[in-house]
C-alpha cells in the first residue's frame, strides 16, 4: 500500500511541477501591455543635371524608424556637388517628396560648405530655396542635408515611408 500511496503521491507532485512550468512558460510570452512606436523611414537622393554632378548617385541619407527628438537627433548627408562647366553657377535646390502626410511634420536644414541655405518644414521647400548658391566653373561644394521630426510631433509620422528627391538646378549667374 506505501508503494502505492508513493507512486500517486509522484505522480500529482509531477502534475502539479508541470503545470508550474506550462504557467511560467505562457507567462513569459505573454504581450507587453505598452504599445511599441514605430518609426518613420526616410531616403532622400539629390538629382542634378546639366553642367551640375553629385559624387553620390543614389541615396545620401537614409533613415529608419525616426521618431521625434528635436534637432539633437536630426540625421545628416553629405554630398559633393560639382560644376563642370567653366561658367558660374546659380544653384536652387527644391524638394519632391514622395507623399504629403509629412510636409507638416518633417523638418529639414540645408548647407553649402557650411552656410545655412534652408531650414524649414519638407512642405516649405516644395517650392524651392528662397536663395541659390553659386558654383564657379569646375568648383566643388558640400552639400549637407539634415532631417529631425520636432519633439512635438505626437502623430501622423509612424510607419511612413517617404522617398525625397532634392533636385539641384543650374543656371549661368548674371552678375
């Protein structure tokens, strides 16, 4: 009879032990109750023609799952732009964004050689840079494009995707 009692004993000791571990296991994959944010994914190419050439075919910034943070975590880019021409110059730059949802959000700064030709929101260079730059025959600048999403921004940027295209125009300079 002990061997009996033993063996029942065993046997609802290894029950309960294996429901213990089926409860930890199924709570250890339980969901998170917090909502993850996710991101926005943003790849801008600059395009030029003409006498204009850019050292960087392709994308010169890319970026995945931004979020808001203000200028402190903006994203940058470089590129080179080069005349190739012997005339002078007058350079615009205008932005053609693949979608509108962030024209309002999406905020982006400018740089020639390190001067400020642009900060504003992507909507706002739609339109093109108030001010050129100039690029002498057979001369090089650096281009720099920075992009953040303001720490105000709460809504409409997650799991967007947006391909920009920063199109550099050309045109002789009349003094």
């Amino acid at each position: 009879m002990t061997r009996v009692r033993t063996r029942r004993v065993v046997r609802i000791a290894g029950f309960i032990a294996g429901v213990a571990v089926a409860v930890l296991v199924l709570m250890s994959w339980q969901v998170s109750s917090s909502r993850p944010t996710v991101g926005m994914d943003l790849r801008m190419v600059a395009i030029a023609g003409g006498e204009l050439h850019v050292s960087k075919a392709g994308v010169f910034l890319g970026v995945t799952g931004m979020k808001p943070g203000g200028t402190g975590s903006a994203e940058r880019g470089r590129v080179i732009v080069s005349n190739e021409g012997t005339e002078e110059l007058s350079v615009q730059m205008g932005a053609h964004p693949s979608i509108r949802e962030l024209d309002k959000l999406l905020m982006v700064r400018l740089r020639v050689d390190g001067r400020a030709l642009f900060r504003g929101k992507l909507g706002e260079l739609r339109s093109g840079t108030a001010r050129p730059f100039a690029l002498a025959g057979r001369e090089r600048q650096t281009l720099e494009a920075s992009v953040w999403l303001p720490s105000s921004a709460s809504d409409g940027y997650q799991g967007l995707t947006t391909d920009v295209s920063l199109e550099l125009e050309g045109k002789p300079r009349v003094p």
